[in-house]
C-alpha cells in the first residue's frame, strides 16, 4: 500500500497534457453531451416523460457510473470521468429545470430540487459499495 | 432546412459544444486543484448556471439555444459534485459539506440571475 500523502500545491507547474489525452477528454465530453442532448431527451419526449425527470434520470445514472468508477486513491480516467460522465451529467439542466418548473408547478420544482442532489450523493455512494 | 440536415446540424453543434465546454471545465478544475483552491466543481457550476439561465430567457432561434445550452451542460457536471460530496461525507467534513452545499445553492441563485439580468435587459 502506497502512502497517502497530501496533494502537492502551486510549487510544480501545471503538467500540460498530452494531444492524446486531450482529443480522448473532448471526444468523451462530445459523446456524454450528445448521449444527453440527442439521445436521452428525444427518447424521454417519445415517451411522454417530463424533460426534467429525463435530466434527473441522467444524472443519477452519470453519479452512480463515476462512484463504480473510481477508487478511493485514484480517479477513474480523464477521458471517462471528465469526459463522458462530466459531460453526460449537469448541473445547469438541473437548475434550468427547477427554474421553468417553479412557477407552474412548484411542488415538482421543491421535489426536483430536493431529489436531484439526494439521489445523485446516495447513486454515487452506492455505485462506490457495489465497486467494492 | 431539410429535417435530416438540421438534425444532423445540431448533433453537430451539441458534439461540438459538449467537447468544448468540457475542455473548459477540465483547464479550470485543473487550475482549481493545483493551486488548492476551495470550492471545486462550484468554480464550473455557477457560471455555468448563470450563462445557461440567460440563455434560457434570451429566447433565441431553437439550434442556437441547443448549442449554447449543451455548452453549460459540458461546463457544469454533477457527477464530480456527486463525487464531492460522497467525500465529504466518508471524512465527515463540515467544510467540505459546506462547500458542496454552498456550491449548489450558489449555481441555482446564479441561474435565476442569469435570466433575470436577461428579462430586465431585454
């Protein structure tokens, strides 16, 4: 077992990453973002689901996936964690949704509010227990 | 436009979007941790949530609004708030709590002022 040690801070420059590292970040982010965007909602809409819960569906599904992901020392990869997930996930969908359900319906807006973070947290917690 | 073309257009847009507002999160989250920053993915989320509420009240035409919209969604990200707070929680951090408890409340009032900036502009 490695040592914990705690993180180094501003001393060493910041690494700059490498061409491959990068494309494989953006590819990933293309892809979680289009999953969301072109995918999740159209298929949400076809079947009558509110676009917020499809949002919620994202993000708990995106939270449980980087808590199986990654370990208690060493992240999951840039391309999967920052890309795919941090792209398939958001958190200003969520707040837009809030926001466009609160005058119309404000006890699914309180209700979105509330599930969003609980389930998220409780999704990535679990997604780390079944990862072991 | 064509249906087929324009659908293609804005998967385009949304792939393009998505991969830059990742590249964004992922240069300010790195700056972030390496200088020790506190806050986290909040440094993200909330201007993220600000830009996509002015959006939203903006009322653009629909592809401009997908694509600018898909941008905040590639900026912002719960899934390492998700994890955040997952760490927060197994160090019974008060701090870090705070942190991720603050960072949210913080990206919804930014989303409402966003587009509330907008409607009094406008």
């Amino acid at each position: 077992m490695r040592p914990s040690r705690a993180q180094p801070l501003s001393d060493a420059p910041l690494s700059r990453p490498s061409a491959g590292g990068t494309l494989a970040v953006a590819a990933g982010g293309a892809a979680g973002s289009l999953a969301r965007v072109a995918v999740v909602a159209p298929a949400a809409a076809a079947l009558g689901v509110p676009a917020a819960a499809a949002t919620l569906v994202v993000n708990v599904v995106g939270c449980v996936v980087i808590g199986m992901v990654s370990g208690p020392r060493r992240g999951a990869p840039a391309w999967l964690a920052t890309g795919v997930l941090g792209g398939f996930t958001t958190f200003s969908g969520w707040v837009l949704d809030v926001g466009r359900l609160l005058p119309h319906a404000p006890a699914a807006a309180l209700l979105l509010l509330l599930a969003t973070p609980s389930l998220c947290i409780g999704g990535c917690l679990l997604g780390q227990r079944v990862r072991g | 436009m064509s249906g087929v073309l324009l659908l293609t257009t804005l998967a385009v847009a949304v792939m393009v979007a998505g991969a830059v507002g990742t590249l964004l999160r992922w240069g300010v989250l790195a700056v972030v941790r390496h200088r020790g920053v506190r806050g986290g993915t909040a440094w993200v989320n909330v201007p993220a949530s600000l830009a996509a509420g002015a959006v939203a009240a903006a009322g653009w035409a629909e592809p401009a609004t997908v694509a600018a919209l898909a941008l905040c969604g590639g900026v912002s990200t719960y899934s390492s708030l998700a994890l955040e707070a997952a760490r927060a929680l197994q160090e019974r951090s008060r701090e870090g709590a705070a942190v991720v408890g603050g960072g949210m409340a913080l990206g919804l009032l930014a989303g409402a002022a966003g587009a509330g900036a907008v409607l009094l502009l406008s």
